[in-house]
C-alpha cells in the first residue's frame, strides 16, 4: 500500500539509477502564502521544468522521486541542522526567507521562527528523506553499486551567488568525496563532446542530499548536476521579472541538453551494472 503523502511523487523502477527532484514544487500552503511578499517571488527560484527535462529517466529504469512543496517552503537539499553548506558565501536556509537575489520573502514580522522551521521539518523535510532513504535500501539489496542523481537547476545570472555567467553543466560530487572518480570522468567526457561549458565542483560541489548520502567505498554514488537555466530554456540574460519568468518549456531549445542528460544517465547505469 502507498502511504506517501499526496505532496511526494515516487515513480520506482527497478535499474540502479534513483533521480532526486527537490526543488521543482510550486504548492505553498494558504497560511503560508498569506504571509509572503508576493507569491511570485516565492516561486521565482523554482527549478523550473527539471521534471519535463528529465522525464526519460523512467523509461532507462531510474527511480524518481519528487516534492511538489515549494523550496521555498522548506529545501530538502539543505542541512536540517542550518549548517551553510558554502561558508562565506551567499546562500539560502532551510526555510528560506530570501530569493538568490537577497530580497525578503515574508512581510516584516512574518518570517518564520524556531518552532515553525521545527514544524516544517517534520511536515516535509523528513517524510522526503525518509521516502528516499527507503528507495536506497531498496534499490542497495539489489545492486551492489548505485547512482544517486540531483537534479537541479538556475538562472545563469546571479551576481549575488557567484560572478560573470555559469557554466551550462555544474557537476558537483562533494569535491570528490561522494562518488568515485572514475564516474565523475565519465560524465565530464559526455558534458566536454557536447560542446557547451562545464565545470566541476566550482561554485556549487553538491547540497546536502549529495553530501549526506553519497558514499563510495558502500556502493552509493552521488553526484549533483546544477544546469544553467540557458541550456535547455530560452533564458534572456539579467534580472527577471513576473511578467516573463519562467518562459514556457521549449522541447526543440531542450532538445541537445536532454540528449547529453540521457547519455549520462546511461553511462551513471553501466557504471553501477559494471
């Protein structure tokens, strides 16, 4: 019997590959929402259509797993304890009260506060994890390797996270300590022949859903993929606005960025099978 939540979309196959959405929801809870600034804006830094992008992943035998709560509500991919996973550096919290371009989500005086986040956790944080930690025991007394795949993405302009434009392909494995490096050279290889930028381990290394599970030397490698929003959606350069963002998915502008991501979701699938 399914006891997920009705929030928390799990399609399971049985292949060695589990695909981890965390940041594509869009549903705010009323009381929430009463409290923003502008629902909008809540919803601004959305991973906006990551799960059109990848919905092929099912059809290779990957297992996917996604939140429909805005990240904006609470993030998955963030230390439950609040630790910043960037030290020095601009980020959002476990339940955020900024956007990436630093301006406020909540009304003056309606920030959430220690019990809330507490609350929140509860709600959603732990039943995500929870969910996924489930489909890697799963999928582990199967197979004696998996891949554990994050799917995200994010405007390529953001001054106040990081400067001049992102590479379109941002791998991040925890700076090699959460998956082994003969994978990560394997999906660099297939980044590199499509011609367009990539970096690893740069500005983004993996959030805590990388972080927390990726573990080699047991058989579970995880690897976080952060797509400049330009690679597979027409991304006009600079501050955005309600009135055109997010533009519509695009499946000819997707296209040659879906073809590089299939590509690695194989190579991710030999690997654990070899």
């Amino acid at each position: 019997m399914n006891t997920l939540p009705d929030w928390l979309e799990l399609r399971r196959a049985g292949g060695p590959l589990i695909v981890s959405i965390p940041h594509t929801g869009t549903e705010i809870p009323p009381e929430i929402e009463a409290r923003l600034v502008s629902p909008w804006r809540a919803r601004k830094d959305t991973d906006w259509w990551i799960e059109t992008l990848y919905d092929f992943a099912e059809d290779l035998g990957g297992t996917i797993l996604r939140t429909r709560i805005s990240r904006s509500v609470i993030d998955v991919n963030r230390d439950p304890s609040g630790a910043s996973l960037y030290p020095g550096q601009a980020t959002t919290e476990l339940c955020p009260t900024t956007t990436f371009d630093g301006e406020p989500l909540y009304r003056a005086g309606a920030e959430p506060d220690a019990d809330e986040i507490a609350l929140r956790r509860a709600t959603w944080f732990d039943p995500y994890h929870a969910a996924l930690a489930g489909e890697i025991a799963r999928l582990r007394a199967r197979h004696p390797r998996i891949v554990l795949y994050d799917c995200h993405s994010i405007r390529s302009v953001i001054p106040r996270l990081f400067e001049g434009e992102l590479p379109v392909f941002n791998i991040g494995t925890h700076s090699g300590a959460s998956c082994d490096p003969a994978l990560t050279a394997r999906i660099e290889a297939i980044a590199d022949r499509s011609g367009m930028s990539r970096v690893t381990n740069g500005r983004f290394r993996g959030g805590y859903i990388t972080r927390h599970y990726g573990n080699p030397a047991s058989g579970l490698h995880a690897v976080q993929m952060e797509l400049a929003c330009r690679g597979y959606m027409p991304e006009r350069p600079g501050p955005v606005a309600e009135a055109d963002w997010p533009p519509p998915f695009d499946p000819a502008h997707a296209a040659p960025v879906r073809a590089v991501l299939a590509g690695i979701f194989q190579t991710c699938i030999a690997f654990a099978r070899g």
